[in-house]
C-alpha cells in the first residue's frame, strides 16, 4: 500500500488551500472596496440607500410625455423600454442580414461574393461609434426638415422623425390578442404532434404549412368575430404635424441601422466560417441525392452550420445589446443617457451605476438564456 504524502505535499491539499486562499483575498478586498466606498460617502453627505428613486429625476425624455418632475425609478423604465426598443428589433435585423451575406460571402458569383466581401472587411473594421455617428450626420441630418418632410410610400421622412405605417387598436383588441396567443399556442401544439407523426412513420410532416394555416384561421376569422380590432394606420401629413402609424425619432433610427450594419458584418464572418467548418462529405452526399443548391442549404449545411455558429453569434447579440450604450452620442434617451443625466442632477453615481450594471445583466442573461435553449433545441433536431 503506497503511504500517504504529507499534508504540505499533497496535491488535493494544496489546491483547496489556493482555492481558499483566494476566496479569502477576493473576499477581503471587496471588503475593502466596500468600506472605502461607504466611509467616503458617509464622509460626503451621499446616502447609500436607493430613495432616490422617488425623487424627480430632472430628466427631459425627447419623444416621450413623461415630464422631468416625475420619479427617477417611472423615467429609468423609460429608458429601459427604449433600450429594449432597440434589442428586441435589432436582432432578428442583424441575424438575417448577417446569415444572408455570410452565405453570399461563399456565392459562385463573382460579383456577389466581392459585393458581400467588401461589406464585412469595411464596416467589420471600423468602430460601432463611427459608424453610428455617419448614419446619424451624414444620413438622417440630411434628411428633409420636419417643415418640408419626404412622403412616399406610406412613409414620412424628415431629419428630426420618420414616420412608418403601423396598426391602430379598436375595442376588442385585448381579447384579441389573447385569442392571437391561444392560436399561437395551438399551432406549436399542432406542430409537435406533426413532428411525431413523422418520427413515428416517416411520412412528411408539413408542420410549418399545419401551424401557419391554424394561426391564419384563428387571426382571420378572430378578426371578424370581433369586428375588426386592429386596423392598418398609415402616416397622414397636416402642415408641419404628422398623425397616424408609428412615429420614431431620427436617433433610434440611427442607432438601429448602424448598429445592426455593423453587428451583422461580424455575424456573417461567423456564418461563413461556420458554413467552410461542414465537412465536404456533407454536401457530396447532398449532390448524390439530387438535391438542388437551395436544398443543400437549407436541409443539409445551414442547420449543421449553425450548430457551430450559434455560441460566437451570441457573443454578439450581447455586444449589440451593450454597444446600444452609445446612444448617447446621438441624444437618444436610452437607459445609459437618462442614469448619467440623473448623476448630473446630483443623484448618487454608485447606486445609479449599479441599477445601470443590473439592466445590462438582466438583458444579457435573457439573451443568452434564449439563444441557449434555442441551441439546444437546434442540436436536438440536427441529431
């Protein structure tokens, strides 16, 4: 029987003692932090509490009837929705034009290959905030006065806004919407079922056309059901007033496009090395079915692809989502621009950073928990 090596030359006993060791240093040094910070602001009349919040916040919103005696915590959810604004329309944005020239970057077509080349290798190079600040002086400023906007289209264009056809909500819209959830719900359920019927029998499954067509019925005969809840609103121009869609700031339209410009020339790089990581066995298999250059690529390359392109292209929904923090560049009234307002208007810079640094990681840990399960379920199907 091998003896036992003393205690200060065991391995396993070295490496719980480091790993004490260092919890011990991590621990003292926040302490450190901590009692540093609250001396000084003890020292500086600062509270540490988080009353603030239902102080005025002094904080003018450009776009938005809150007015700037209202509490910090109404104004900082402003923030918050516009931020969200942002997020939750730039995504999808950057996804598909990222994975469209990513796979435009490997065309046989010489000129859409140079085309989609010259797009990644410029945008991919220069910083988000350039980028953003040419959308929004040399693009959007140059727009048309509010006086005189463009129209055209259902659209109304001018330098300060840009108006966009919309949908206006009638009595029954809740209801619904509601009833919109429940088909939605059904169609998933029905989609399932088809998916095990084709497991189970190897017959098509159809299941996009079967939950397509139950969510139509139930929206369209819902509709009439409930005569007409929601009505398609189109921009009307009265002088210098616009009445009618959806009305947004020529800021958030600036951020939109540059920073889903910029996110998406990162995210084809990613598609198209994640397309040249599929071994070529795979699509010589493809060829030898007949299948045609669409087929390949929808049924064969793209869902191998993105199971290797889905981790990295995380990481930049989450840079997409933190790089929204440039918006105060522009004036846009995001929840970083409103906190640093508020500091400015002698509200405490550590609790406001901290309930900044806490919107960020709520945002980033949805984002990613999302695209988590999303690859998760992706690897289950490829399987």
């Amino acid at each position: 029987m091998t003896a036992r090596p003393p205690l200060w030359r065991d391995l396993r006993v070295i490496r719980a003692a480091a790993q004490v060791a260092a919890l011990v240093a991590v621990g003292l040094l926040l302490y450190v932090l901590w009692f540093n910070l609250t001396n000084n602001l003890r020292r500086l009349g600062i509270t540490t509490g988080f009353d603030f919040l239902d102080l005025p916040s002094g904080v003018n919103v450009a776009d938005n009837p809150i007015s700037p005696g209202a509490p910090l915590r109404r104004t900082l959810l402003v923030g918050i929705k516009n931020t969200f604004a942002l997020v939750v329309v730039g995504i999808p944005l950057l996804t598909v034009i990222g994975v469209l020239v990513g796979v435009a970057r490997l065309s046989t077509n010489w000129l859409v290959a140079k085309a989609a080349a010259i797009y990644v290798e410029t945008l991919r190079n220069i910083p988000p905030l350039l980028v953003i600040f040419f959308v929004f002086f040399a693009v959007i400023l140059q727009l048309p006065p509010p006086r005189t906007p463009l129209v055209f289209g259902g659209l109304v264009v001018s330098n300060l806004r840009i108006t966009v056809p919309w949908v206006e909500t009638g009595p029954g819209a809740d209801l619904y919407g509601w009833a919109l959830v429940g088909g939605l719900l059904v169609a998933g359920g029905v989609a399932w079922w088809r998916t095990r019927v084709y497991e189970r029998t190897g017959r098509p499954h159809h299941r996009v056309l079967w939950a397509i067509s139950i969510l139509g019925v139930v929206a369209v005969a819902g509709w009439f059901l409930l005569d007409g809840p929601i009505r398609p609103s189109l921009p009307v121009v009265d002088g210098q007033r616009v009445s009618g869609g959806f009305s947004g700031l020529g800021a958030y339209y600036a951020m939109l496009s540059a920073l889903v410009l910029y996110t998406a020339s990162h995210v084809a790089e990613i598609v198209r090395g994640s397309i040249l990581a599929v071994p070529k066995g795979q699509t010589e298999a493809a060829l030898a079915l007949a299948l045609s250059p669409f087929q390949r690529l929808r049924h064969v390359i793209l869902p191998q692809a993105m199971r290797i392109a889905i981790p990295p292209i995380i990481s930049q929904y989450l840079n997409y989502t933190k790089n929204t923090s440039l918006g105060i560049a522009v004036g846009y009234a995001e929840i970083t621009l409103i906190v640093f307002q508020a500091i400015g208007n002698g509200r405490p810079a550590p609790q406001s950073i901290l309930l900044l640094m806490g919107a960020y990681l709520v945002f980033s840990l949805t984002i990613s928990a999302l695209v988590n399960y999303l690859n998760r379920r992706l690897r289950y199907v490829t399987n």
